[in-house]
C-alpha cells in the first residue's frame, strides 16, 4: 500500500529544561539548563524513541527561567524537527505532568560554595516529594520515570515512596553515563571502538563510590568475543586506574569545564529509555539504577544500580553473575552508602 500509517505521538516530560544565563536567587550570573538544552533536541529527533516516533514534549521549570523556557519553545519551533507534534512550556508542575508517559527528571539545585551535602539534599529531596505527587495523580498509568538530577539514586528512591501509583519498576535513576564512560575506558586502553566492547556493569550509587566492574566484560576482537580481562591482562589496572577513573569522571568534567556533564549525560539519558522501551540486543545488558528485589544480596527496596536486559519495555536484573570478594566488598560498600543516604532523605523531609 500507499499509505503508511504514522504512530502515535508519545508524550516526554523534561524537568529543568530552560536554559539561561541567570542570577536567581542572587546566584552570580551561572548558566543553567545544561543537560535540558542538550537532551531535548537529541528527543526531538528520535534518538530516545526511535526515528519513526512522533513525540509531544513537556518542558517544566521554576518561575524566574519562564522567559528562557520560551525561548527554547520559539527554537525547537524554528527547527521544524519532523517527529516533534506538541511543545507545552510550564512552570506549574501539574500542567507539566499532565498525560504524561515518560518523565525524564533533570531539575533541581546544585551545590553553591559553602553549602552542605545535607543542604543540596534537602531542597532536591523536596523538589522530588512535590513532583512525585504531581506524577502520581496526573501522568499516564504506565509512566516510566527517569530520574538524572543528584542524588539520583535517593531522589528516585524518594519519589517512588511519593508516588504509589506509577509501579515501582517504572522509576529508574541514570548510571548509563557512568556505564558508558566505562566501555569507553577500556576501548581507549585496548585500542578498539567503543561499539566493540560491551556488559561492563554499574553497581549502586551514582556517586564516587560506584563500583564500576569489567569482570563480565567482552570485545569484539573481529575474530570473536573475547573476555576484557583476558585482552586487558592486568587485573591491577581494572581494579584501580580503571575503577578511580570511571568514578571521579564527573568531577574531572566539572573541574575542566566549571560546570558539571551536560551532552554526555542527555546522550546517555536517551540510551537509557531507548533501551528501557525499545529493549536491548542479545547477549548484551546494560546499567541502569533500579528498585533492588534483594538480587545479589543488595536490601530490597534500595535504588541500585545493576546489570539489566531489558525486552518490551521491561528490565529484569541479569542474574547468576559470579561475584569476587573484591566487588562483593565494593557492592556492599554501595549498598551502605545509599542506606545512609536514605535516613538523610528522610530526616531532611522531617525538617
Ligand atoms: P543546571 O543547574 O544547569 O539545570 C538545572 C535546571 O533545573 C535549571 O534550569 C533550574 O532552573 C531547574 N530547576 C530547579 N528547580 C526546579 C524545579 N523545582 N522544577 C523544575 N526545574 C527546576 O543543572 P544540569 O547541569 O542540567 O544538571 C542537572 C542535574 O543533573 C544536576 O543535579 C546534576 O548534578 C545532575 N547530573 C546527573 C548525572 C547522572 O549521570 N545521573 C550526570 C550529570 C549531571
Ligand atoms: C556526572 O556524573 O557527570 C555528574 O553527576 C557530576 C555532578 O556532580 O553533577
């Protein structure tokens, strides 16, 4: 036949979108939208759902940056992207719910000079109580959440206990970034292309304690799949440079460009949903931070980060893995730290 028949449009919430040059909050002059700017063109032309996916998108953020969000309206209107159907710029949050069936959450504080930990926690952890309500009443039923703004982890852990009606497998944080930042470690130490190496694995919090773990990693050598542990042979590497480096990446980011990841954050982000719902090819998984079932002794209920494949728009953690004492180590090392964050969360709530 003639007639091709289009499908229909999927509704994307993005959270902190706008991008400007602001003093809000007598912050001086500091650009902000960062990973929003780049994330939702890279939605727009269907690298997060497919070229063949028209999308509508929300885009919410707070008052003072209503002007900006307009502008980035008139500029994704001026790009005449073919699969974009809708823009909706707001910033009541309940308007930006609205309908929605993927929420990709990037808004929130970042850490000024002489605040505490605990502070950036509090104001983050409220943000994400309020959104959680506005999820939970107003977006689709099957809405599948991502959440990018730190603490990733505690920020999902927070909305989901917010949140009971969108299912607990539906909220996810980001760790593909640092999973991606892993596969590229050991293309450039062994000299191949990063689309030739696959299932390294995330562990737990996306913080500097991450477990960054190659020991089921494998390359493609172009005469067959090899182990990267073979093909590195130095197992001293992947459990120190190799570790350090993936860890304190977003820190080295920040410290050469004064303002933290922003295309490799948004480009992972899209890997991550477009994994989630397209699924993953096979044989191969990838990282994402979900709600722990006690797989691998990690406490049920935690956001952590594990090995995923995931097949019609449902992960399921990769099972079996044999675990050394070294990660094991690591792995519960994680595990504490995300405990502690939890209490922190929730006494900051209580506050
Ligand atoms: P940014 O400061 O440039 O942008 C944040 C935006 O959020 C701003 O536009 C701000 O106005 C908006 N905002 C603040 N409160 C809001 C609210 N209540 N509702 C909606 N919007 C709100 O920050 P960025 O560089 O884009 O980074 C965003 C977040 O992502 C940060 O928390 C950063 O640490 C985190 N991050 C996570 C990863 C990851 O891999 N998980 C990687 C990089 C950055
Ligand atoms: C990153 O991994 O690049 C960011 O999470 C760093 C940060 O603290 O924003």
């Amino acid at each position: 036949s003639f007639l091709t028949l289009e499908k229909e449009p999927v509704t994307v919430l993005v959270t902190g979108a706008a991008c400007s040059l602001n003093n809000f909050e007598n912050w001086p002059h500091i650009w902000t939208g960062q990973i929003g700017y780049a994330l939702v063109p890279m939605i727009a032309r269907g690298a997060m759902l497919g070229p063949d996916q028209p999308v509508i998108v929300h885009l919410l953020d707070i008052e003072p940056a209503a002007e900006a969000l307009n502008a980035l309206k008139m500029e994704l209107i001026d790009a005449a992207f073919p699969l974009l159907k809708g823009v909706v710029v707001t910033t009541d949050v309940v308007e930006a719910c609205d309908g929605v069936e993927i929420a990709i959450l990037v808004g929130g504080y970042r850490r000024k000079d002489g605040m505490e930990r605990k502070d950036v926690m509090s104001k983050n952890v409220s943000i994400y109580k309020a959104q959680a309500l506005a999820l939970d009443q107003h977006a689709a039923p099957d809405c599948k959440v991502l959440v990018v703004a730190n603490p990733a982890n505690t920020n999902a852990l927070i909305l989901r206990e917010f949140a009971p009606s969108i299912p607990e497998k539906n909220i996810t944080c980001l760790t593909r970034l640092d999973h991606n930042r892993a596969l590229a470690q050991i293309s450039e130490r062994l000299n191949v292309y990063v689309s030739d190496v696959k299932n390294v694995i995330i562990w737990g919090n996306h913080s500097s304690t991450q477990y960054p773990d190659a020991n089921h990693a494998i390359v493609d050598t172009g005469i067959g799949e090899k182990p990267a542990i073979e093909l590195v042979d130095d197992d001293n590497w992947l459990k120190t440079e190799f570790v350090e480096t993936v860890q304190q990446r977003g820190a080295a980011i920040i410290k050469a460009r004064k303002m933290s990841s922003a295309l490799s954050a948004a480009s992972s982000a899209c890997d991550h949903i477009h994994d989630w719902v397209l699924g993953t090819p096979k044989g191969t998984w990838v990282s994402m931070g979900v709600s722990s079932d006690g797989s691998y002794g990690i406490p049920q209920g935690l956001v952590y980060s594990f090995p995923v494949t995931c097949d019609k728009g449902e992960w399921s953690i990769v099972q079996g893995l044999k675990i050394d004492e070294f990660s094991r180590a690591k792995m519960d090392e994680n595990a504490k730290e995300l405990m502690d964050e939890k209490s922190m969360a929730y006494s900051c709530l209580g506050d």
